[in-house]
C-alpha cells in the first residue's frame, strides 16, 4: 500500500488495483455497474435509473465537500489495465440512517465481472488503512443487508463484526452495522 499525496496527486496503490479520485471518463461505467440488479439488489436504497444515472455527481460532490470519499478503482493487470472496476472507501450515511451513528461508512460495490477474485477486499483494506492511518479516524462501520454474504464476507476480513441491527426506513427493514474491532479484539467504543 502505497499513498502519494502530493502534486494534486492523492491515490492508493495495491498489488492489483489503483484507488483514485473518480474522472469523467468513470461516469459511463458505474451507470452500468448500478444497472445491474444483481449488484444492487441489497444496496441501503433502490437504485432506479434517476439514482444510477446521478450516481457519479455524487461521488464527485462527496470528495469536493469533505475532502475524502469512496475511491474509484482502476485496474491495474495486464488483462484489464486501465479499466473500470467500482468503487471502496468512506461513504458518509444519508441521514435516514443516522442510528448508526455519524462516523462515516466503508463501502464497496464492483462490477459483476471483477467479482470472486478478492479484488474487493483488497480494495478495501487499503481504503481501510488509508482511513485510519492518513485520516485518523477513530472508528469505522459498514451497514449491511442480512441476506448480503458477499458483503459479510468483505466485513469479516477486513476485521470488522456485527454489532447491532437498526431499522432502515427506506428499506422499511432491520439492517446490520458492522464495526471495526481493534487489535485486542475488543469492539471500538460508539
Ligand atoms: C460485496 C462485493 C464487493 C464483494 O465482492 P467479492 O469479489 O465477492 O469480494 P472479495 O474481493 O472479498 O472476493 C472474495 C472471493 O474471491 C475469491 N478469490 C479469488 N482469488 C482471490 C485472491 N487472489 N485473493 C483473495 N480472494 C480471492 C475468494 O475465494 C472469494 O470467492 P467466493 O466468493 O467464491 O468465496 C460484491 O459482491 C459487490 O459489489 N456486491 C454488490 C454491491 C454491494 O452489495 N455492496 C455492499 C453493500 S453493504
């Protein structure tokens, strides 16, 4: 993991892939990753073609308002280089979510087709420690549907355990938040 924060230059480095500020060029894309049912079948709201087709002026307005955001992720093999795959990092809650507290979230959504590789996790534990090292910030938690094994699976190796449900208005169901443990495997104060 590599961060290089100087010269406008803000990304991160993995093995596979490169965490980047999100460029036009990103906005066709993610519209097609947020088409996909599939993917978007245990999101925190429904995703209707007025959200995918906003999806990337958000990303853009979250990073200029607070100065982080989830990164957008940019292949980095041979096979795919240069190419599209999703997005992990720090997601700030909309506030019918605010039972799970005000810290922001760690997230992650990839197009189908770079599923099963550990691309996700990858992309998240550098976002992860980018998080808490270079931002400091002194907690970390996901929410996530129930029936959401992938997203489970991310969570738990990233470190993170669930700690209790809260309602999701808009889902008009229970939701789980996930938090960071620490190194002592004790759950990070709320
Ligand atoms: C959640 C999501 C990001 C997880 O993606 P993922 O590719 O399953 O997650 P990982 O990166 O951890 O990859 C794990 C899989 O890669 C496999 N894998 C293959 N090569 C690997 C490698 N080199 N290193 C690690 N794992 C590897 C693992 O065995 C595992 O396979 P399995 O799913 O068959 O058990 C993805 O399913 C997604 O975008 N879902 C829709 C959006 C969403 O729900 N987001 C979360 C909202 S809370």
């Amino acid at each position: 993991l590599a961060a290089s924060d100087t010269a406008d230059v803000l990304e991160l480095r993995t093995e596979r892939l490169l965490l980047r500020r999100w460029r036009p060029r990103d906005a066709e894309p993610m519209v097609q990753v947020n088409r996909d049912p599939e993917v978007t079948r245990h999101l925190n709201r429904p995703m209707d073609e007025v959200a995918a087709a906003g999806f990337f002026d958000v990303m853009v307005d979250h990073w200029e308002r607070y100065g982080f955001g989830p990164w957008a992720l940019e292949s980095l093999e041979p096979d795919t280089s240069g190419r599209f795959v999703g997005f992990a990092g720090l997601l700030q809650l909309p506030p019918f979510l605010v039972a799970a507290g005000s810290t922001p979230e760690l997230a992650w959504r990839l197009g189908r087709s770079f599923w099963g590789r550990g691309l996700a996790t990858e992309a998240s534990l550098a976002a992860r420690d980018d998080a808490l090292g270079r931002l400091a910030l002194p907690e970390l938690i996901s929410v996530i549907h129930p029936d959401n094994q992938r997203s489970q699976s991310v969570a738990t190796k990233l470190g993170m355990q669930p700690v209790r449900s809260i309602e999701n208005p808009v889902l008009g169901r229970d939701v789980d938040v996930w938090a960071l443990a620490d190194r002592a495997g004790r759950r990070l104060p709320r």
